[in-house]
C-alpha cells in the first residue's frame, strides 16, 4: 500500500500545541524546529500560528502540526479550542526567568482541563544558552517534570541546542503511544466490547492507516 | 610837475605801467621816489607780480631760508634757457627781483628778436637743430612774455602775434618734416616730430595727420560666405548642437581684423607713445566704421530667419571679444587698462544686439522645444501604427485555420473593424461575451487585448528621459552662453529675467507638450485595462506578456521622478548658483510658482495613475476572491489535515507582493507610503467582504486563521506601514471567533461585547456580524444573543 495513491505524504499527522508564558521563546522553538530560522526581533505571537515538520520514526512518516499560542489569551472558549484535538504539547519557560518557570504548573492544569487524557507532555526550559543568567535549577524542573510524567529538555533556540531532540522525544512518546491505542482499539472492534475511552478522533491517523487498519479487521 | 613825483598814487601808476628797463630808470629819478614812493617794499612787490604773471609760485613764510641761495642766483646766469622754468619755479618778495632778471636777461634778448621781426638766428646757437628745444624755448617765451602783459599791453600784443607767426612757421615745417618721415615709413623720427608737435599743443593737427594716413578694411571687399558653408555639415544633423565653421569667419574677419588692430595699436605707439591718448579714440573709430557694419552684414546678407543670430550671437559676440580685445597687444599709449578699456567700447556699441539677441531668443527656444516634443510625440504615434498592424498580422498568421472557416467576405469588411472598434468590446459584459463569441469576435478580441498589453508596455517610452536630458543640457548650454553677457554690468537685470523666461518655457513646453500627453495617454490605457479579460480568451493567441499595468505605469513615475529631479537640479544649479533667482528675495517670482505647477501637475497625475492602478489591483484581488477561494476552503467536508495558507491567499499575497513596491526607488517616500497605505487599507476591506462572503466551521477556522496569519506576515514584516498593521492584528483575533467550539456559544457572545479585543478597529456590530458567519450560527444564535441582549450591555464583561 503506497501513501502517494491518496496524496498524502505521511503516515500518521499529530497536532502538537506549544504552551507557556509570554515571552520564553515559543514562536522561535518553533521556527527552528520547523525552518530552522531564528529571529531575534520576533515581535510577540498573536492568536495563534501553525507550523508543520515531517519527521520519521521508525519508519513511519510522521507530520507535526505545531499550535503556537499567544500565551496571553484570556478567553478560556479560545485556549480551550487550542487544546482541542491536541495529542502532544510542550510547556515552556525561560530558564532565567524564574516566574515562567513557576507558572508551569498553571499551564499544566490548563493542558490537564482543556486536552485529551492521554496528551503526551513535555517541559522545556529554553534559553540555556543564558547559563549566566540561570535562574532555573536543572534539576528543580527534571524533578517538577518526573513527579508530573513529563518528558524533560533544556533547549536554546538560539544555538538549536537540543530543539530537534526535544520535538522528536515528543513525537516518539505520542506515535508509541498512537501504535499502543491503535492495537489496543483493532482489539476492543474485534470483541466488539467497549468503544474506547476519549476522543481518538484527535489521534488522527492518516487515511491510509484507517484503511490498513479496516482492511486488517476485515481479512 | 616836479610835485606829480611827491604824489604815491601816481608814481605807483606810472611805475606800475612802466615796462621793465624803463621802471628801473624810473625808479633811480630821485631820493625820494626810489626810497619812498617806491620803496624796497613796492619796488619787490613789482617784481613778485612779474613773476607770478609767469605762474611762478610765491612762497609766503619770511623766515624760511629764500629757496634760492645767493650763490645759486649768480650761478643762474649759467643756468641753460631750456631748464629756466625747471630751475627757479619759487621765489620770495626778497629774492624776486633777482630771480626776475635771470629770466630777463635770457628772454629779453628772444623778444626784442621778435619785436623787431628779426627771425633768422632766431634761436640760441646751441638750438639750431633742435626743434624739439626749439618748441620748447617758443613755448617759454609765450610764458615770459606773460609777465609784460599788464604793464606794456603793446607791446605784449605784438610779440604775442609775431610768435604765433613763428609758431605756425614752426609747425608748418615740423608736419612737413613728420610727412616726409611717415612716407618713407621712418615711424620713429616721425614719432619724434609728432612729440613736438604735441609739445606745441598741436593735438588737433597731430590726430588728424594720423587719421589722414589711416585706412580701415573694405567691407565690401570681404567675400561673405553663403548659410551653408559657413555651418558645419560633417557633424550630422545634430539640430540641438550646430556647429559654425569658425575658420571661415576667422581668415575672412577675424584675423585681419585683429592683425589690422594690432599692427595700429603698435604704429600708434610708435608715433604718440604714451604723450596723448589716441588708441581707444581709434579704436572706437573701427568698431563704428568697421566692426559694426561687418557684424551687420553677416547677420542680414547671409543669415536667414535669424538662424545665425540666434544660434550663434552669443558666440560671435564672445569671438569678437576673443579676437578683438584679448588678442590685442599691450598699448603703452592705451595705458594699463588698454584692454578692459576696449571691452567696454565693444559692450557699448554690441549692446543693441545683444539686447536684440536677449528679447528675440526666448520665444526662439520656446518654439524650438515645441517643434522637437512634438517631432517625437509622432514617433511614437507612428510606431504604434507599426506596431498594431504588425500585431493583427501575427494573430492572423496564428488562426490562419480558423479564418478559412469563416466567410471570406465578412473577413475581408471585419478586417477595417479590427483597427477602430476595439472599445465595444469591453463593453460586453464578461459573461455574455464568452457565448457571443464567434471566432471572429475572438480575434478581434484578442487583437485589442494583444494591443493594450503592448501599449501598456510602450507606456514608459512615452517620456523619453533621452529627450528631456538632451533638452536640458541644450537649455543649460543656453542659458550658459546668455550668462556670460552678465560681465557687462548695464545687463544684468535683463539676463536675469531671460534666463527665467527660458526657464520657464522649459517647464511649460515640458509639461504641456511632453509630460502631459503621456501621462493622458498612460493613464487611459491603464483604466481601458482589464485584466480578466485576458483570461477569458480561448482561441490560439500567445498574449505578448503578462500585462502588470502598475509596472508599467511606475516605470512612467518613475520617469517622472527623474524629470522633477533635473529640473531641481537645474534649478539649483543654473538658476540659483548663479544667482538668476535669489531664493528668499524672490519667493513670490513666477518661477517658483512655475517650477510648483509643474511639480504639482506630475504628482497630480502620478496619484490619478497610481489610483486607476490600485484599482485594478484590487479588482484582480476580487477576482481571486471569487474565483479561486473555494466555499470548501473554510468549511470542508472533512476535517482539515494539513493546516496552511489557501491557494488563494497564497495568489492574493503574490498580487499584493509584486505591486506594493513598484514604487520603491522610483518616487519619494511620502508618495511611497501613501500608496502603500492605500493597497493596504483597500486590501484589508477587501479580507473583510471576503469572511462575509464565506461560511467558517471550526474545522476550517484553522485554515482562515492561517490565511489571516499570512496577511498579517505580509504587512507586519514587508509591507511594514504601521498605521496598516493593526487592520490586520484585528483580523487575526477576528478569525479566533471562528475556533471555538460551539458548545463555548455564551462566551462568544461576551467576546462580541468585547470591542477591546479588536483594537477598536471594528464596532460591536461588525464583530456581530462575523460571528453570523460561523457554519453553526443558527445553534449558537440563541446563546450568543442572550449574552449580547439578555444580559444587556453593561453586563457584558470586560475581560
């Protein structure tokens, strides 16, 4: 089974939002990530923006759809709505900036609130290339990110330290936990037990893995 | 009567009327005449009165030593008669007597010689052949004989007339003598004896005998060459820069002229040096005689239609000057100032015509702009004659097939409609047109487009920058030449107000002849311009190339640009450098108001241009909008994978990017800004009409949101108008209306109350508005009203 024949180019297509307080950096974790650019007078996000990466793992081709929120908005109907559908998210702060460390937890709750049960979360502490000005232990935040199940990584935007990886650790922990869910629903169908648990819809699995998995059940 | 001689009165009166021999007789008659009545005192005041008959000078002072010392008056008897009056030119009531009877006993002698008219030998030994002394000694005497006028009036008289007698005998042979000289062309002596003539203060004979030996050039004689030889032909038919063959003018005029002055200038030296003034009266003479008459007959005989005179006076004026008065030697009778001296003789009599030149040339050159924008205007308008005949051939080349099909005879009649009727077709609305067509409507069509998109092309040849810029220099050039008669002070007001004039006329010939046709003419192919025409031909047409109408029409602004930066520069340095206009004397002269016009008429019509431009633009957005923005775009059927900009954003944003900064570099930041300003503020109604026009699901939210993303980047980071930029931040939280979910329907409802979130850009109305867009609008109608009116408008939350 090719992907061309239905034009997509992937296998799998995860929405991924990125989260946390005005300033730390978000737009340009993105922009490195996605086009490797970095803009030192990028002026403050508003509304939200979308970027996408394709990546593979194991073998399988993967797009990012990167929500990146203002990290101001005051409408719950609108943060709510970023949530919506997300099955990955990165809350970040700004290592020398203490009080965006501090309001992790906020974003946490938030994400926990608005997002599917299952989002896969990372914490990130940017701008470690401003290791003067640290005000954020390491270890307070691999501590904060192992008691609340996250994944953990220092990135700078600025220098690309770390960006890459700390998407693709994401994108790894959702797809296993996509590929786990997938057999786990091909098993419930064939029971004919109980629907599964969530909003699966927002897993989004490509067309032809729909098919794949239908055809499976069928044969 | 011995007691007439004891009365002062009368012995004064007799002594005063005695001449010299006989007062001193008188004077010894008796004791007491010679001691009283003509005491020391008067006897010294006789004397002093003598002398200063003779225009001696009396020094007053009594104390001060007497000038002449006793030694020196004894010496005096040797002193030469030639340096007498150099010698003894003071005396003193002590020393007068003395001093007179030095003078006595030298010139007595010379006047009874006279008296007795006794003129063989007349003059001292040593003078026999020296007429030079000789003149002199007759020139004393006339002095000496000064002091007998008073007491021996007779006497006087008559040794006055007998010198003049002499006199003229003495001048008579000395012109002979001076005759004989110049004849055998013996300058110097004749030179010699033109000096004792003016030594005789005889100018009058000595100017004349010059003049009578003088002979200016023959005019008449000078074979005037014909219009044509004298301009030169090897240099093309450059009508902006003809060229006069000065050698010609030279070897006939000039340089016989000047070699003629010159050869004067040195025999004038020769003859008067520097003892009288006769060069500059010569001088004035040639121009009078000579120069002016010559100037005369090259500029009627020979010239036709003033087209020498006002091609070239200025430079034959400056040539004269050149030959005439540069190249002249040095003249020790014309004094240091020699040269600026014959200058002003030349400014003098030259100024009539130049006068003449400085009233005629201004029209001159005004007609002549005339005639050259106009010559190029039908170029152009030949060209594109060419050009569209050339146009219908290669289409009908193409559709050679489909012509054949068609009646032949209808074609051959059609044929004519193709040149004349291409303004009926865009008449036709786009929509019936396509079913009318029949293939011969097709080409027609496709031959007025193929002739606008060519026509657009044209537009920047409709100014010719060459042109102008060789216009400019031809007027610089001009005006050059007019500014070099500012040396001749009596002009310069005059010139001033003929370079304005030229100035002037620069910019009205430039305006109504050159720029003003094209921009009409541009700125009717532009509105006559529709782009979706193009796109509606079917038939085998290649279309010449894609018609952006705003590129063609900036290259014309840009042009433009250029035009008022010469005529700034122009301004600054002709006219202001050299002080033709004094900028804050003269702000209310014409030429500031002129030079404003034409700036003003050139914006006027770059705003008219760029309007119908942005215009079109616009309608091409529209067009996008309604063509390419699929129903689906924002509301699809199936939830959207892949989130990015719609293709037709994607075109839009192409449109915006290749028209917002057609003018960068080509026209002033302000003009820059207000246009982009303009396609900015235009373009964000047209977003507007177009979320109004589309049905948003939160599905398709993300895809508008990411369209509205794509403006916003456009703006804010190339466009960069400040004052735009929030139209467009405004319209990105409006795109957030369309996320959230519906189920959210009562906050939607306090976000509509919240105009704050919407930068005050739009009402609360308009927000409302948007918010009807939204795919589930009838569900959340119900929810969003009741926050909006249930709750009233205080009770909305200002979050």
């Amino acid at each position: 089974m090719n992907n061309e024949d239905y034009g997509y180019d992937y296998d799998y297509l995860f929405k991924i939002v990125l989260i946390g307080d005005s300033g730390v950096g978000k737009s340009n974790l993105l922009s490195r990530f996605t086009t490797n650019e970095f803009n030192i007078e990028s002026k403050s996000t508003i509304g939200v923006e979308f970027a996408t990466r394709t990546i593979e793992v194991e073998g399988k081709k993967i797009k990012a759809q990167i929500w990146d929120t203002a990290g101001q908005e005051r409408y719950r109907a609108i943060t709510s709505a970023y949530y919506r559908g997300a099955v990955g998210a990165l809350i970040v702060y700004d290592i020398s900036k203490s009080s965006t460390y501090e309001n992790c937890n906020h974003w946490l709750t938030e994400l926990k609130e608005n997002a599917d049960d299952n989002v896969a979360v990372g914490l990130i502490g940017n701008k470690s290339d401003l290791a003067h000005l640290r005000a954020v232990p390491t270890d307070e935040a691999k501590n904060f990110a192992l008691e609340n199940q996250l994944l953990f990584t220092e990135t700078s935007a600025l220098n690309s330290e770390n960006v890459d990886q700390a998407f693709r650790e994401l994108i790894t922990a959702i797809y296993q936990m996509v590929s786990k869910h997938q057999v786990d629903l091909g098993d419930s169908n064939t029971s004919g037990a109980t629907a599964p648990k969530g909003p699966t819809i927002s897993l989004t699995p490509a067309p032809n893995e729909n098919k794949k998995s239908s055809s499976n059940n069928c044969c | 009567m011995e007691n007439l001689l004891k009365v002062k009165d009368i012995v004064n009166g007799i002594a005063n009327n005695l001449d010299t021999h006989d007062y001193l007789s008188f004077r010894q008659i008796n004791k007491e005449v010679h001691d009283v009545q003509l005491s020391n005192d008067i006897d010294s005041k006789i004397w002093c009165n003598k002398l200063l008959l003779m225009g001696l000078s009396k020094t007053e002072t009594p104390n001060s030593p007497p000038p002449i010392e006793d030694d020196g008056v004894k010496e005096a008897n040797q002193t030469d008669i030639i340096d007498l009056f150099g010698t003894y030119k003071y005396f003193n009531e002590s020393n007068a007597k003395e001093i007179y009877s030095i003078y006595y006993r030298t010139f007595n002698p010379l006047v009874t010689k006279l008296l007795n008219n006794n003129y063989s030998h007349f003059f001292p030994q040593q003078y026999e052949d020296d007429p030079l002394n000789q003149a002199k000694i007759l020139k004393y005497i006339r002095i000496y004989n000064k002091s007998c006028s008073v007491c021996e009036s007779s006497k006087f008289r008559k040794v006055e007339t007998n010198l003049n007698i002499l006199k003229e005998i003495f001048i008579n042979s000395i012109l002979h003598e001076m005759e004989i000289n110049y004849t055998t062309e013996n300058f110097e002596k004749a030179g010699y004896f033109m000096e004792i003539l003016l030594l005789c203060h005889e100018e009058t004979n000595a100017v004349e005998f010059f003049n009578s030996k003088v002979e200016f050039p023959d005019i008449n004689k000078i074979p005037f060459p014909s219009m044509s030889e004298l301009l030169k032909e090897n240099e093309g038919t450059d009508s902006y820069k003809p060229e006069l063959d000065w050698s010609i003018l030279d070897s006939l005029i000039f340089i016989p002229y000047r070699d003629f002055l010159n050869d004067k200038v040195i025999l004038i030296d020769t003859l008067f040096k520097d003892h009288y003034p006769v060069v500059l009266q010569f001088i004035e003479n040639f121009i009078q005689q000579t120069l002016l008459r010559t100037i005369d007959q090259l500029f009627t005989e020979i010239d036709e239609d003033n087209y020498l005179f006002l091609n070239f006076f200025p430079q034959i004026y400056f040539k004269v000057i050149n030959r005439l008065c540069d190249e002249l030697n040095d003249s020790m009778n014309g004094g240091p100032k020699f040269h600026i001296a014959v200058k002003k003789f030349f400014d003098v009599y030259l100024e009539p015509q130049i006068l003449n030149y400085l009233t005629l040339f201004p029209n001159y050159y005004s007609e002549f702009l005339n005639k050259e924008f106009k010559k190029y205007q039908q170029e152009i308008e030949s060209n594109e004659v060419e050009q569209n005949k050339e146009i219908l051939n290669s289409i009908r080349i193409q559709n050679e097939d489909l012509l054949q099909n068609e009646d032949s005879d209808n074609t051959n009649t059609n044929k004519i409609d193709f040149l004349t009727s291409f303004t009926k077709i865009f008449k036709l609305s786009n929509n019936s047109r396509i079913h009318q067509q029949n293939t011969q409507e097709q080409l027609n069509l496709a031959y007025n487009l193929n002739l606008i998109s060519k026509n657009l092309q044209n537009i920047k040849d409709l100014i010719s920058l060459p042109l102008c810029y060789k216009i400019f220099e031809f007027t610089r050039e001009k005006i050059e030449d007019i500014y070099r008669f500012m040396v001749i002070e009596t002009l310069v007001k005059t010139i001033n107000l003929k370079c304005q004039e030229i100035f002037k006329h620069l910019l009205n010939q430039l305006s109504i002849n050159h720029i003003k046709p094209a921009f009409e003419k541009a700125i009717s192919l532009l509105s006559e311009y529709n782009p979706n025409d193009l796109k509606s031909i079917e038939i085998n047409v290649k279309i010449s190339s894609k018609v952006q109408p705003l590129v063609q029409f900036t290259e014309l602004i840009n042009i433009g640009d250029i035009i008022l930066q010469m005529i700034s520069i122009f301004y600054k340095n002709e006219l202001l450098a050299k002080k033709i206009l004094d900028k804050n004397k003269d702000f209310l002269n014409d030429v500031i108001q002129c030079k404003k016009s034409f700036e003003n008429i050139v914006d006027d019509y770059v705003a008219d241009g760029l309007n119908i431009g942005i215009n079109k633009l616009m309608d091409e957005i529209v067009f996008l909008f309604q063509t390419v923005q699929l129903a689906d775009d924002f509301n699809p059927v199936t939830p959207v994978m892949d989130i990015k900009p719609t293709k037709c954003a994607i075109q839009v944003v192409e449109l915006l990017n290749n028209h917002s900064f057609l003018l960068n570099g080509a026209t002033d930041k302000g003009t820059i800004d207000v246009y982009q300003q303009e396609i900015g503020e235009r373009f964000f109604n047209e977003v507007v009409k177009n979320i109004k026009r589309n049905m948003i699901s939160t599905d398709g939210a993300a895809t508008m949101i990411c369209d509205l993303n794509y403006y916003y980047k456009f703006m804010a980071y190339k466009l960069k108008q400040k004052n735009i930029v929030p139209l467009f931040v405004a319209l990105k939280n409006i795109g957030q209306l369309y996320l959230i979910s519906g189920k959210d329907s009562k906050e939607l409802g306090r976000m509509i109350c919240d105009v704050g979130k919407f930068n005050g850009i739009f009402s609360q109305e308009e927000v409302y508005e948007f918010v009807q867009r939204r795919s589930d609008w009838l569900r959340v109608k119900r929810d969003v009203e009741k926050v909006m009116y249930g709750l009233g408008m205080k009770d909305c939350i200002i979050m």
